[in-house]
C-alpha cells in the first residue's frame, strides 16, 4: 500500500469518515455512534475477506450502509429526523469570524436539504460527493446498476439545486 492508502486505511479504521458517514445516513448522533462501531467490529471480524487493499474504501461502506439499513429497522428515531453536519470540514484554514458564520448557515442549509432528500438519492449523494467513490463503486455498493445510480445522482443534485433556488427565492 502506498502512504495515501495507509493514511486512508488509519482515518476509516479510526472511524472518522465512517462516523460522518453514518451519521449523515442515520440522522440521530446516538443511531450513528452505534452503526460507527458496529462497522468497525464487522470489518476487524472479516478483515480477511478484503481481497484488494485499494478496495478498501468501498467495502468499509458497504458494510456501514448494511449496518445503517439494520439499524433504521429497529431504530425508535424516525429516519428524516435530523442530519447534522456540523462536523463538515468546509475549509483547512482557520477562517475568520465572518467566514464562520457563513460556514455554519451553508453548513445549516446542506442539512435542511439532505434531511428533504429521500434515502435513494441521499445515499448516492454522500457517497459520490462527500466520499468520493466513482459511480462503479457506488453502484456496486448500493446494488444498483451504473445508469441508475447516475440517474439517482443526477435527480438528488436537482433536489438540492431546487432546494436551494427555492430557499433563495424565499
């Protein structure tokens, strides 16, 4: 593996993507703390059914969508209750007052349209945009074929893009 793929394999096994992940996926901080570690014990307990190191990524993920999905079944929280994403790195640099203030209501906005996507295309989205796995892996990940997970892309970044047309129209 090369230093990136090391780096990489330390931050999911930290469960620092993996958390963000679930958290923006299961919506209540308590549902993704739990699914977070769930996902971190299933990949130490099956760590040797990873064949290729570089597909590590994708397949950390599948099992965390595979752990949100049993959770949502037996979770008491209503799936569209609330998606933070405070946690969101929006800049690397420490930015001044205003520019805080601007973060936190992009990052306020982001939230109120992911919690108005539905699971289908909010799934694609974090996975394609924020995490940024190509198309055949999301589509592999999701069990979709390539053309529909394009297609569920295409439609949630139109939802969001009239979200927010309507939120500035408002």
């Amino acid at each position: 593996m090369s230093p990136s793929e090391v780096e990489l394999t330390q931050r999911l096994l930290a469960g620092d993507e993996v958390f963000q992940y679930t958290w923006l996926m299961c919506g209540q901080r308590e549902d993704a703390e739990e699914v977070a570690q769930d996902t971190l014990l299933k990949v130490s307990q099956n760590w040797r059914q990873l064949h290729d190191p570089h597909r590590i990524k994708p397949w950390m993920f599948s099992i965390a969508r595979n752990c949100c999905l049993m959770k949502r079944r037996k979770s008491v929280f209503a799936p569209i209750a609330e998606v933070p994403v405070d946690d969101l790195p929006l800049s690397t640099t420490a930015p001044d007052p205003e520019t805080q203030l601007l973060q936190h209501e992009i990052t306020a906005e982001l939230e109120e349209a992911l919690r108005l996507i539905p699971d289908t295309y909010r799934a694609v989205l974090l996975l394609r945009d924020r995490e940024e796995l190509s198309t055949a892996e999301t589509a592999e990940l999701l069990g979709l074929s390539e053309d529909a997970t394009k297609q569920r892309l295409h439609r949630g970044r139109a939802m969001l893009r009239r979200h927010f047309l309507a939120q500035q129209g408002a």
